[in-house]
C-alpha cells in the first residue's frame, strides 16, 4: 500500500481544526439527501466542540462554527443552518490599513505627552494657574528624562524647553525656581538599606559569635570579663582533689 504524502494531499483550509473535520465537510457536502446532511453537520459541530480545546478556551459562538463550516466547504454546503449563512466576500474582506501617525516629536526624551499638556496649560488664563502648569510640567520633564539618562538635567534647560514648546507664552524666573527647588523630580529614588540583625541593629558577623561564647569584653551581651573565674576554676579543682 502506498503511502499518502501532505504534498500530494488537499490543502487545510482551517488548520485549527485539522485534516479530519475537513475530510467530514467534504463527506457532509456529498450527501444526497438535505436532511441527512443538516444531521450529519449537527453531529459534526458537537464532534468539534469536544476535539477543539480552543473553542473551549475561547468560549462556544456556534455561530461562528457553522460559518466556519462553510468556509471549510468553500461556500458550497446545503444544509439548514439555524444562523445567516456567510457571505464569502464579508468573510475574506481585508480590514482598511492603520496609519501610523507621522507627528513629529520636537522632544524625544520628554515625550509626546508632554507637547499635549503644554497645550492644556496655554488655555489657562489665570496667571497662578499657569505658574502652576509650569511647575508641573517641569516636574514631569525633570522626571521623564532620569528614567532613560544618567546625567541630571539643569532646571534653565527644561524652562527653556518649556518656553520653546509654548511659542514663549510659557515662562518663569530660573532664580525662583532654583531658589524653591520647584522643578525637583516627582518620583525619587529609594536609597538601598542594608539588611541589619538583631533587635540592637548590629549585624552579626561569624567572629563576633565565637566572641560572645567565650565573654569577650565586646561581645554581644557586654558581659565585664570575671576577674576572678581562674580562682573559682582552683577552688574547684582543690575541691575534687579533696
């Protein structure tokens, strides 16, 4: 018996659900009889249902199954289907192509949202409130450029950004804003703390351990070394000769 290669075989129209659900559509669209056919596509759909563990994942539409039989069958299925049979020019439609938006960014390093909120800030009014905005923004800029640099930014080069971005309607005093630190970062970093051991905070080294067993003088309970204790270790020693 000679084999059946894949190259010599009909092409999976639906690879999810595999060559055998095909190989049954086609069995399916052959059927003389247009009720035995509904059947037998009945049968099918909960044949799938049980062998597509994605159909589960996904949640059951048996609409979209039936239609998915159709397409398998290449439009040509005669049976009662309970839904709307498919149109195959809606199916195959390709979707319209997204742009990408070509908005140039004067400001790469703040951000485009930064350019979208110096808009905001030029509908104030109010000169407070536009100090404000300014004090924010330079804030959210100090902020957005240590995320991706190392070196700190001066506050007179994010006042002047400021400004540029505002057409100058944007503007403040560099010495008040250096003298408040208005423009300071709104998220600082957190220094590391290294872990310390024991209720007093000292960490506990492997050195000092064999200290306190002995009593050192520094050792961890302090104890004052026992000026005496040779004389005990004496008394003891005549005790048992005794």
């Amino acid at each position: 018996m000679i084999g059946e290669y894949n190259t010599s075989r009909p092409h999976i129209i639906l690879k999810e659900y595999g060559r055998n659900v095909q190989k049954l559509v086609e069995y399916i669209r052959q059927q003389p009889d247009k009720q035995k056919r509904t059947e037998l596509a009945y049968t099918l759909i909960e044949l799938i249902k049980q062998l597509t563990p994605s159909i589960k994942e996904q949640g059951e539409d048996p609409q979209r199954m039936w239609d998915d039989l159709y397409i398998i069958a290449d439009f040509d299925l005669d049976v009662n289907n309970p839904y709307t049979i498919p149109d195959r020019e809606t199916v195959f439609k390709k979707p319209l192509k997204v742009e990408y938006p070509k908005n140039d960014v004067r400001f790469k390093h703040y951000g485009k949202n930064i350019e979208k909120l110096v808009k905001e800030a030029l509908k104030k009014e109010d000169p407070q409130e536009r100090e404000d905005a300014i004090i924010y923004l330079g804030k959210l800029m100090k902020t957005f450029y240590a995320n991706w640099n190392k070196e700190p930014l001066d506050d007179s080069v994010i006042l002047r950004d400021i400004n540029m971005m505002s057409g100058g309607a944007l503007n403040m005093t560099i010495d008040k804003i250096r003298e408040d630190n208005l423009f300071e970062k709104l998220y600082k970093e957190r220094k590391k703390v290294r872990p310390q051991g024991g209720p007093s905070g000292n960490q506990a080294h492997p050195g000092h351990q064999s200290h306190n067993r002995q009593g050192g003088g520094s050792g961890g309970h302090n104890r004052p070394f026992n000026k005496n204790r040779g004389n005990n270790n004496n008394n003891f020693k005549r005790r048992r000769d005794q």
